[in-house]
C-alpha cells in the first residue's frame, strides 16, 4: 500500500532591512518625534507588545542621547481586539504605564508592523480606560498598506507594500537574537 507524500508549501523569504537599515530608522523616527513634539517634554512612548515595546525602548533610547529622556511604558491590547474569537489564544502581555500616567500628554504609540489598522484601533481603545492623552501619534517600523481602517502612522521606518499573500516578519535582537525584516511569501505545494 503506498502512503501519499505530504507536500509543503514552497515558502520564499526576501529580506528588506538589515540591522543598519532599522537602526538607521528608528534614529530618524527619533528625530522625527522630537521635531514633531519641539522635544520629549510632555511624551510618552507607549510600545505594543511584543516587538512594540523593543522598538519603543530603542527610541526612548536615541531622544535621550539627544536630550532628555521621554517617559516609557508599554500597551497590552490582547483584550481590546474585535479579532479574539478569529485568532489563536495569546498570553496576556504587560501594560506598563509611567508614573505621571497619559493625561495632558502626547503618547507615541510604537508598533512594529502596521497592516489592517486593527491593532492600533485596540490600543486607541485600551488608552480610553487609561486616561486622556492631548495627543496620540503612531510610529511603527513598517507600513505594509492593506488597511480595513482609517488610521495612518505618523512616523514610518519603511513603507513595503505588499500583496495579499505576503508576510512582514520583523525580528529584533532582544527576543529574536538579530535584527531583520522580512517578507515572506507562501506559494503552491510542490
């Protein structure tokens, strides 16, 4: 009797950013916030877990080699998603507000990939339940186009556009062991 050969899909990967690349990008969003904000007085840099918060830290980390420190935290959204019931369960990650909380400040949310919107409409949701921001600004890493919602980041490391098919997988250093981002397309089995 023979056994029918299980095919996998074919699976291509293309890297897009290297470490350099995406140092050389959050040292312009940076920049890019400072100048935006006439400096870090009255910011908050709040990432989403999990890549988020990495790549807020780094940026917290560059406007304090420029001038002070902007206040860090992070933004667990796990529960304000309308896509719960569609995806896999997921460990609750860590809300970490500063101490002088959001109210009357300018909170730069720090995603690593913006795609549908969907994600960042949760973290516009969860900071109802935190306070009152006079402000909210959206830095991610890439801006993969396809949004199903009106929201637009204000500070881009790399437009990618994509195809439907695609994948933008980011990998940072600190959970991932290297800094990298890529585009992976699955294709027909062979």
């Amino acid at each position: 009797m023979a056994v029918a050969a299980h095919h996998q899909p074919e699976r291509s990967v293309r890297a897009v950013l290297d470490e350099d690349d995406i140092s050389r990008a959050l040292t312009r969003i940076a920049h890019e916030i400072l100048e935006r904000n006439k400096g870090p007085k009255d910011v908050v840099l709040l990432g989403i877990p999990t890549r988020g918060v990495d790549l807020a830290r780094r940026i917290g980390e560059r406007i304090a080699a420029v001038e002070s420190a902007a206040a860090q935290g992070a933004l667990d959204v796990t529960m304000y998603r309308d896509d719960l019931r569609m995806r896999p369960t997921r460990a609750l990650e860590h809300t970490d507000i500063p101490d002088g909380g959001v109210d009357g400040k300018i909170v730069v949310l720090v995603d690593d990939v913006l795609y549908s919107g969907r994600t960042i409409r949760a973290a516009l949701t969860a900071l109802d339940d935190i306070g009152r921001p006079r402000a909210v600004q959206l830095a991610v890493l890439v801006d993969r186009g396809h949004r199903e919602l009106p929201i637009r980041a204000d500070f881009v490391g790399k437009n990618l556009p994509t195809a439907a098919d695609e994948r933008v997988t980011v990998h940072v250093r600190e959970r991932d062991g290297k800094d990298l981002v890529a585009i992976v397309k699955e294709g027909e089995p062979k």
